[in-house]
C-alpha cells in the first residue's frame, strides 16, 4: 500500500504537463519561426535539422499526454517521464547546438534566432534533469505559463484529434506580426485555460494550421507580406481548413472590414484594444460550436461505420442465403418474409448415391470420412453450376439436385444428364486419388413438382411431388457408374445421348416402368471426319434450345456404357 505522500495528484500531473509545454513551445516557436525564414534564406540541411527538431519535441508531447490522469507513485512518474523524453531532447539540444555554430560560423542572419533555439532547447533538458525534485511535482498555475514568449502547445495528440490532459478548452492559434499583440492576447487566452500557440506571420500560419489540429484561430488584418484577409482566404479554400472558427482582430474600424470579413467566411470580428469580456464570450462561443460540430462529425463517421457494418453484415447475410436457398427464392423471403408455394409443371430431378459408403463407415474415423465427403461433394456442387442448375440438399451420402427450376428453361432434361455424366466421371477420377473407392450411382426423372420453403427455423428449399420419389427408384434401381434414366427423361434427351433400353424394372412400391441407362453422346453427334469436335451436339442444343450449350461436353461415353 503506497503512503499518501508517494500519491501524484492530478493537479500535480497537469503542472509538471503544463511546464513541459511551456518550454517545448519555444522551441517550436523559434524552429517555426526558422523554417519560415529558411524557405527563402537556407539550405537544405537548416530545414532537414529544424524539421527533426520539430519532430522530436511532438514526440516528447507524445510521451507526455500518454500518461495517465493520476500516478500511483511520484518515483515511478518521474522515471518514466525522464526515460521518454531525456533521449529526444538531448538529440534536440545536439541539433540546435549545431545549427547554431553554423549560423555564428556565416555570420549568418538567423544567428539570434538560432541562439534562443539552442538556449531552450538546453532549458528544456536542464528542466527534465531537474523533474524529480520536490518541487517539480507541486501543482503549476495555469498563468504561471504565460511569458513574453511563452505559450502552451498541443500535444501530438491533440494534432491525431485527441486533447491532451491540459488545455480542456481547445487548441488556439494567434496570428499577428507584432510580438507585444501576440504576448497580450496569448496571456488572456492562457489565463482562460486555452492552449496557445504563435505565428508572426500570415504564410508561418498557413504551414501551422496544416500541421497542426486548431479549435480556433485569431487573426491580426493588417501584417505585411500576407494580410489577414488573404490567410482568411486561403483557410477558407482548403477543405481541411475551412471548418476551423476564425475570429479577424483589427485596430480598423470601418463597417467595410467588417463586412468583407464576415462574407470571407470569417465567424466573429474584434476591434483592437479589445475587452476582455467580449473576447472570452465571443472564444467560448467558437470553441463551445467548434466542439459540438467534432462531435457532430465524430457522431456521423460512427453512424456512417455502423452503416458501412451494417452493409457488410447484410451483404454477408444474402450471401449465406443464396448458399441455402435459389437467388429468386432468397429475394422473394428478404421482401416478404416468406416464399408462395410454385408449381412447375417439368422439371428433371437427379439423385446420385454412393455405392460403398457404409463398409467405408465402418472403416474410417468419423472426421477423415466427413472431409473426403466434402472434396466430392464440392466437385459435385462445381458441376451442377457450371451447367445452370440448382442443387437441393445432401441427405447422409445421397446428393441431389434439379433443373427447369426456379428459372423455367425447356434444356434442363438434357443439362441434368450432361451433369451426371460428369459426376460419374469426377468420382471416377477422385477414386484413383484414394482412400475409397466409392462409385456412384445415379437416377434421373422429369415431371412436375412442387416446389417451396417450409418451416421458420432452419428453413431449407425443398420440392415435393411425385416425380421426386419416382426419381429416388430411378437411383436405387441403377448401376454403379451408370445414369439410370426414367422413359419420361429418355424422351426428352434421346436425341442428344445413345441410350440403353433395359425394360420395365420393378421398383420399390411393386410397380414395373421402364428404364434406359444413358451412355454418353449419341454417335451421329460424336466428332467425325471433316467435323469439327463437338460441333454437331452444340449446333443440335442451340437449334432445339434457341441458346448456346453452356459447357461443351467430353466425347466418348461419358458414363461407362457401351456406344451402339
């Protein structure tokens, strides 16, 4: 249990924050500053140094606002704030150290800058050397900050959009050429709890307001080189800029400058030598606005992420419903939240069954089983799609699936056969892959069904009717490797395929119907002579189909028949 005496208060914490910002201020003022001179005056190696030194003081902010509102142990504060920071600002004083032995070796303008540079950057360290003493922990004023040049600057994380644990009231910038303006200003808005940060020049604000994240900036009408009015509209012309509150201050009087600043864009005007008063009422209401309209943006950025979620989740939502159910179905239950009853009056149903699934029960564990499974049934599901038709569910190792449905199309017969040769041929191949040697057998129908979704838990697409068991007998009374077809589909297909007659054959309820195994390509459509491959079979389905044939088959039998 820490003493009482080892507590850092919040008080405590702010100060030491608000005394690192004090300092590092100036040394960004004075880098600022530089670089500003430097883009008409310097080399390269100036701005690269004072570009690094600008760096590095965000990076020891960084450190600072990373701390949390209170320590439980003022050692273990002071070691951490010194173990951040000390290295930065000592690369800074090296720097700063340098750029000034360069400027006194030229006899260079920007020497008295350079020093003042130099010597606050030696401040900065000598006061981190110095953290740990009792005094360093003692709760700093927030006036206290406030020094002819002297201000409190954003941390790096208010410059991401986040505030630092100081300066609750926002980040201002102060734009004007005359340093006595720019120290009476900085101190009103010190002592009100803002942060404060200097530009003497409207080009030097420019480059500031892009770097950093402002809440709200005075600004001075009459300086030289770029006046008031040309930064209110450069501000105003930058998408990033134009929200940032901008108060115009002016000794002018005149109702012209007034109104030509307020038609710019500006949101307030003040008339130097200002009243305090007026000019905390009119920095709070900016701010209190300003605040509001990040609110508001961080408010829609969430709703404008929720919906983009919202979105993603919907699109994942049809996505797993169309792998359910036909795409017609699914927009049909999205709308209604449920699906009408449809009848079709011819369709072609296929049942394909494994022979020697069950001995391969018996033999491999459970999860090996379920996987082989899968690579079937995803080749299995490849083909059905590849020829435009509509797989209904798996039931244990049975696969089954339709055409004609739930888009009506008179080439179903001949595609659902197309597809079962294909599924013969892929379980063919997987076999010589090992580890079973499974061989299907395949049954196929056509004739009328109806079709629809039941249930309102685990809905599932389903047909229902004569035809569907008729086809199930068809399967069951088949072959290994062959594709057993009903005389209702052989009438349909017998153009296309060579067919074998195999008679009536007795099904399961004690009925006897005819049956025909299907071989493969009729031979007068097989490739020949002088013909191109194929070319027969694609021109016979696009002249009974009026449409292209959507995969173009291979030659030979197909499905292990023998062609007569």
């Amino acid at each position: 249990m820490k003493s009482a005496s080892s507590m850092v208060s919040r008080e405590a914490l702010a100060g030491i924050r608000t005394k690192i910002r004090t300092r590092l201020h100036q040394i960004i003022s004075y880098a600022e500053i530089m670089m500003e001179a430097g883009a008409t005056e310097t080399g390269k190696h100036r701005e690269a140094a004072l570009s690094l030194i600008l760096d590095l003081s965000e990076q020891v902010l960084r450190a600072t606002a990373q701390f949390p509102a209170t320590y439980e142990n003022a050692e273990d504060f002071v070691r951490d704030l010194q173990t951040r920071a000390l290295g930065p600002t000592q690369e800074m004083v090296v720097l700063a150290g340098q750029l000034q032995a360069r400027c006194q070796e030229k006899s260079d303008a920007a020497l008295s800058d350079a020093t003042k540079l130099f010597e606050s950057a030696r401040e900065f360290e000598r006061m981190l050397n110095e953290t740990g003493t009792a005094e360093a922990v003692e709760p700093t004023p927030t006036t206290a900050a406030a020094s002819p040049s002297s201000l409190a600057v954003q941390s790096l994380a208010a410059k991401n959009g986040t505030r630092s644990g100081g300066g609750e009231k926002g980040l201002l910038l102060v734009v004007d050429d005359n340093e006595g303006n720019r120290d009476v200003l900085s101190r009103r808005l010190l002592r009100d709890g803002c942060e404060v940060m200097l530009a003497e020049s409207g080009r030097q604000a420019l480059r500031m307001a892009r770097r950093y994240k402002f809440d709200l900036i005075l600004l001075d009408i009459m300086m030289p080189e770029m006046d008031g009015f040309a930064v209110l509209g450069e501000l105003k012309k930058d998408p990033k800029l134009l929200h940032i509150p901008v108060i115009m201050i002016s000794a002018l009087d005149e109702i012209e400058s007034v109104v030509r600043c307020i038609e710019m864009g500006a949101d307030d005007y003040l008339m130097k030598p200002f009243n305090p008063v007026l000019l905390r009422a009119r920095v709070n209401a900016l701010l209190e606005r300003k605040h509001l309209r990040d609110l508001e943006q961080r408010k829609a950025e969430e709703l404008q992420a929720a919906f983009v979620e919202i979105q993603e989740q919907r699109a994942k939502t049809e996505q797993l419903l169309l792998n359910i159910l036909p795409a017609s179905v699914a927009e049909e239950l999205q709308a209604n939240g449920m699906v009408q009853p449809m009848y079709f009056e011819d369709v072609t149903i296929v049942f394909a069954d494994f022979v020697g699934f069950t001995l391969s029960t018996e033999q491999l564990p459970a999860d090996d089983l379920v996987g082989i499974l899968h690579t079937y049934f995803t080749s299995f599901d490849n083909i059905v799609r590849r020829y435009g038709l509509e797989k209904l569910k798996t039931i244990g190792d049975c696969y089954m699936f339709v055409g004609g449905l739930p888009v009506r199309t008179p080439s179903h017969p001949v595609d659902a056969v197309l597809a079962a040769f294909d599924i013969v041929r892929a379980t063919r191949e997987l076999a010589t892959q090992g580890p079973v040697d499974w061989q299907v057998r395949i049954g196929v129908h056509t004739g009328p069904v109806v079709a629809g979704v039941v249930g309102i838990h685990k809905f599932a697409f389903d047909i229902w009717g004569d035809a569907v068991n008729f086809s199930s007998r068809m399967e069951s009374s088949g072959a290994p490797g062959r594709v057993n077809i009903s005389a209702g589909t052989y009438l349909r297909v017998k153009d296309f395929f060579a067919c074998e007659k195999r008679g009536k054959i007795k099904i399961k309820d004690g009925r006897e119907v005819e049956m025909y195994f299907a071989n493969g390509i009729a031979p007068a459509l097989l490739p020949s002579e002088g013909m191109q491959p194929m070319k027969s079979f694609a021109q016979r389905y696009n002249t009974y189909f009026r449409k292209p044939l959507p995969v173009m088959p291979e030659t030979g039998t197909g499905a292990g028949g023998s062609q007569s």
